[in-house]
C-alpha cells in the first residue's frame, strides 16, 4: 500500500509538469518586449535619447517645426499728449512745419533706450482704429538721472493729420532691435521642467528626441523669440513635447 501510494504523488507531479511549462507567459513579460519607448543616456551630462516605436509616434501625435531666423519688429504702444508748434521740449530750435503739432510721450526713464530712435512712429487717436499718421523723432537732451520719467517728442507734418491740442492719443513705437534677425519657435514647443527651466525637444532621426535648452526672449503671438536656441532648421517638437518630458524623466512611470 505505501508503494502504491507514492506512484500515484509521482504521477500526479509529472502530469503537472506540462501544464507549467506551456502555459502563458505573465503579461510583464509581454509588456515589455517591445517597450514604446526606450531612454539612452548621452555622455557628457544629464540629457538622453528619448526614442518612441512607432506605436508611441502614433499615440501622441508628434508634430515638429523648424526653427526659423528672421527680423522681427517688434512694436509698443504707448500714450501721449498732442501740443502747438510754439509749446515744444524747450531745448530745441526746430518746428513743426506749416500746420503740424507736437507730440510729447512721457516714459519711464529705464524705457527710454529700449526705443529704436531711428524709426517713425504711428500717432493714432484714441477713439480711431486706423494706423494713425506718421510722427518723426527729435532729439533733446538726456533726462537728469536722478527723474523717474523723461519725454521723448515727435513732429507730425502730415497735411490732415486731424490732432488738436491737448488731445490724447496713441503712439506706436519701434523697439530697438527689431531689425536684428532672431530665432524663432512655436511658443508651443516650449517645455518647462520642475525648475521653470525652458527647453524644445529636438529630432534628428526618425522616432528620436533630444531636450534642447532655449531662452525665451519674449513671446510675439504664437511665436517665441529667443536669445539661445538650436540651430536655424532644426526641427522642433510642437505637439508632444510634455509627453517626451515625462517620459525622459519618469512622470507618472
């Protein structure tokens, strides 16, 4: 009897043997054949490879843009007062000529040399949404550095200009460097990581991101004018870019 025992354990350990092996295998296993994204370190720093299957490229809709190198004029308006030809800056011999006016713009004196002073300006009354008339700088002398404002006065010539004085209107200036080609972006292809630090995610191969830092100048629109930034061509992440962050850095991994 103890002999027929153990031969029915031992048939009952064999006849389990095959169930164990071919049965299917734990869905982590699967999972992970194929990953829909694999992060390689790049030497030299804290950056990597961010490279998506297809699958993945497919799931967030990657979209790119390349960055792009132009001049871009860059405007700003500001208030100002209409006066007479005879009530000028008071340093100046030069008048309006045959019907035209002044047009003093008071500014903060920090202000005062972000203004391209070489170009025109636009003078529009309040109430008016047309572009207004031209206005020509002249120059006076420097404000006292210890005033917290200055004024900086423009001549409007033009025949039918419509002012009077006292009006209040709007002045359209130029800001320096606006004819200075810049890098531009899509302002959404900026990311930020936990530290408000700015970067655009890159690609040079097929399904292959790289964090790239940039620094945003200023947004103009939808576009971010930057002072550092890669390469003019360079294709840019415009749709996904968050999605790569977290996946370089492990977010919700």
């Amino acid at each position: 009897m103890k002999y027929r025992n153990l031969w029915i354990i031992v048939l009952f350990i064999v006849a389990g043997l095959p169930l164990t092996g071919c049965g299917s295998p734990p869905k982590t296993v699967a999972s992970h054949a194929n990953p829909p994204a694999g992060i390689t370190p790049i030497a030299g720093g804290n950056l990597h490879n961010v490279v998506l299957s297809e699958q993945a490229m497919q799931r967030l809709k990657i979209q790119t843009a390349p960055v792009r190198e132009e001049p871009v004029t860059r405007k700003r308006s500001v208030g100002g007062a209409v006066s007479l030809p005879d009530a000028g800056p008071p340093n100046t011999t030069t008048k309006p000529g045959p019907g035209g006016v002044w047009v003093r713009v008071p500014l903060p004196v920090a202000d005062l040399g972000k203004v391209d002073r070489r170009q025109d300006v636009r003078v529009r009354p309040l109430d008016s949404a047309d572009q207004g008339v031209p206005g020509r700088l002249v120059e006076t002398k420097a404000p006292d550095p210890k005033a917290v404002t200055g004024d900086l006065y423009y001549v409007v010539d033009s025949a039918g200009h419509g002012l009077s004085a006292g009006q209040r209107v709007h002045v359209d200036l130029t800001l320096a460097g606006s004819t200075t080609p810049r890098k531009l972006i899509p302002y959404a292809a900026v990311v930020y990581d936990t530290h408000g630090d700015t970067w655009a995610y890159t690609s040079n191969a097929p399904g292959t991101f790289v964090r790239h830092r940039v620094v945003v100048d200023y947004i103009e629109g939808d576009m971010a004018v930057l002072s550092e930034g890669p390469p003019t061509g360079t294709a840019v992440v415009t749709v996904g870019g968050a999605e790569l962050l977290g996946t370089e850095f492990g977010v919700g991994h």
